[in-house]
C-alpha cells in the first residue's frame, strides 16, 4: 500500500509512505513502534495510520433542561473559580476570597444560562447525553520507502510482525 502524504518541506510536495505492518489495535502498532526505537531504529520516518473510522457514541444518560442548566452552571463555576483566582491574586485580604466568590457566582450564573440555551437550541431532539470516541478497524504502521524493509527485519526478529 503505497500513500502521498503533503509534506511540510519546502522543496518537496509529496513523498512516498509505504506500509511496514497491519494491526488489528491501537496497542500492537504503539508496540512494534516502540520496539523499533528501542532498537535504534529512526522512528521519525514512521507513522502509525488508523483505517476505516468509525464514530462510536456511548450514551450515559437522558438530559433534561435541569441536568444541562446544572452542568453548564458546574462548567461556568469552574471557569469562575479559575479567573477568581487570578484576579484575587493582585486582591489582598478579603479582597482575594471575594474575588474567588464573584468569580464562582458569576461563572455559575452564565453557564447555567448558556447550558440552559444550548439545550433549549436542540428543541428536544437531543434528549441525552453521550461520550464521543473514533476508532478505526485496523492501524497500519507506515514508514519512508528507504526504511520499510530495514523495519520489518527488525519487526520479524523482534515476533512483532503479523502474519
């Protein structure tokens, strides 16, 4: 399997790839990867490329207008605590925990208005919460033409080669 992959070089456009070994899992290229380093071998000429994505959602749970008005006012109050605590650091005394305070209310009040508006933008058609993730069907490690060959001796010796 032979891919042109835009290089970031100025005085080259393109360059050959070529694939070294399949993997069914993110875990086998991430070995045979780690073996080639170990080995010396220059891992700047190698990729590892997941195929054939998938987009998996987990579902967690149902949302309502409460639970996306409590999360948003969570998020906000954690960004509220945050830049309290950055203007508080220039506030002395009781100055520095009002800052903390003010900045906690105001950022749980606006993230509960925007997760409030978030859902109710929805309008109903998205009545749960869910987990994102990408995974692919298999993971191909890939290097430069020069190096494939070298790559797979060493993957062979090191049984890291599938069959």
């Amino acid at each position: 399997m032979t891919m042109f992959v835009m290089s970031d070089q100025p005085n080259r456009t393109a360059q050959a790839w070529n694939t070294v070994a399949r993997y069914p899992d993110y875990a086998g290229a991430q070995a045979a990867v780690d073996r080639l380093s170990k080995e010396g071998f220059p891992v700047e000429e190698l990729s590892i490329v997941g195929s054939d994505l998938q987009l998996v959602e987990k579902v967690i749970g149902r949302l309502s207008r409460g639970k996306a008005t409590g999360n948003g006012a969570a998020s906000g109050a954690w960004f509220g605590l945050l830049v309290g605590l950055l203007v508080g650091i220039f506030a002395s005394g009781a100055g520095f925990l009002a800052a903390i305070l003010l900045g906690v209310v105001t950022g749980a009040a606006w993230g509960a208005l925007f997760g409030l508006v978030a859902y109710s933008a929805t309008e109903g058609r998205r009545d749960f919460a869910a987990v994102p993730s990408i995974s692919a069907a298999h993971y191909d490690v890939i290097a430069t033409h020069g190096a494939v060959e070298r790559a797979r001796v060493m993957l062979s010796q090191a049984g890291l080669l599938p069959h």
